[in-house]
C-alpha cells in the first residue's frame, strides 16, 4: 500500500462518492446524510482491514478464490447487523455505502496488482482503473443487496443475501488470483471484463432493491 501513489487512493475515493451521489439523487429525504456519511467512512475502515488480511493470508493458493469473498460479505454484514440498521426501511441506502466505501479502497489494491504482475504500460494502468471501478460497483451492489436482507423482519432474508452475494464474488476473486499468483497476461485482459460486470451487476440490484425502501405512491414518482 505504501508504494502506491496518493493520487490514486484519493481518485478511487472521489469517484465513488460521485457513484453514491448519482445513485441516490432521487431519494434524497428519504435517509439521513449524516448516518450514510459515516455508513462510507466505516466501509472504506473494513475494506482497508480486509485488504491488509487478504495481502497476510494470500498464500492460501485456490482457497483464495472462495475464502475472500465470504470474508468480504461477511465483514460488510457485520456493519450492517449494527441495531441502527436493522429491520430498518432505508437500510439499503446504508448498505450501498458501506459496499462503495469498502469497494473505494480495492481500486489502489488493483493497480498495484496489476502493474506489479503485467507492468505499468498506459494499457495495463487502463484495465487496472477498469477494473478498481468494476470491483467498487461490484461491493457497492451487494452491499445494497445485503442491506434490504438486514431490513427485512425476516431473518433468513439476511443469510440468503449473503450467500448470494458470495457467490457474486467467486468470478472476481478468481481473476484476482490470476493476477496475484499466475501473473498471465490474459488474466489482464479478461479483468476487462468486471467493470461490465459490476456495473450490470450494480444496475440490476440498486433498480430492485432502492426503490422497495419507499412506499408503493413514492415509487411510481421515482420511476416516472
């Protein structure tokens, strides 16, 4: 972390507020600044946790590929399983920025896998800004996803989401361990691949679940 330019820490965190801001635009009133606020600054404090563990830990070998992303849902559940969230309406507003603020942190993380594995040509800095965008969208939707399970006053809501996102996060962790242990440069290229997957990804959950936080009346001015 400590070989990575400022700029790129700084520039993962400002692009993801934008994401936050231009997903929520609508829905302003509807939840409480100050408690989304601090919903980011405690995702961006786990993901940065959870970096620091996976970098201790990567030598697990193919157990990487399973192990980290139920560590990652699991870590964001905990937040999430705080009483000032559950069975709370707005929740998936607050899971949505905790998964953007944990995700903010994994764009560093993926430049400097990366350009250590292929390089720092302009293409590969390319696909490594690609693909720190598509893992943000990536944590940010099952962030949301595992917001609506903890606001639902049923609890096997919340463990469903929760292997559902897992298993959202198996394709990921897979790349990432092409490009931590194989070090190929088509691991590179198909990474090419996340930021369209984690935007499909993120589209799908935040037009489903954003919209229930509201009452049916207010859904149909949201949709119109």
């Amino acid at each position: 972390m400590n070989s990575l330019p400022t700029g790129v820490v700084f520039a993962g965190i400002i692009v993801t507020l934008i994401i936050l801001w231009y997903s929520l635009r609508r829905y302003e009133g509807h939840f409480s600044e100050r408690k989304l606020f601090l919903s980011f600054l405690a995702g961006i404090a786990m993901g940065f946790v959870i970096i620091v563990l996976e970098f201790v830990t990567s030598d697990v070998g193919l157990l990487y590929i399973i192990l980290f992303p139920a560590v990652e849902q699991f870590s964001k559940l905990m937040i999430m399983n705080l009483k000032t969230f559950q069975k709370k309406r707005e929740a998936p507003f607050y899971g949505l920025s905790i998964g953007l603020g944990f995700g903010a942190i994994f764009v560093p993380l993926s430049t400097l896998m990366i350009t250590t594995a292929m390089g720092t040509d302009v293409l590969f800095l390319i696909i490594s800004l690609l693909f720190g965008i598509g893992v943000v969208l990536f944590h940010g939707a099952t962030g949301c996803m595992l917001g609506y399970g903890v606001a639902s006053i049923d609890e096997r809501k919340k463990w469903r989401y929760l292997v559902l996102a897992i298993l959202a996060g198996i394709p990921i962790a897979g790349l990432e361990f092409g490009l931590l242990f194989i070090k190929e440069p088509f691991a590179s290229y198909i990474g090419g691949v996340v930021p369209l997957y984690g935007a499909l990804l993120y589209w799908r959950v935040t037009d489903r679940f954003l919209p229930l936080t509201l009452k049916r009346r207010e859904r149909r001015k949201i949709k119109s």
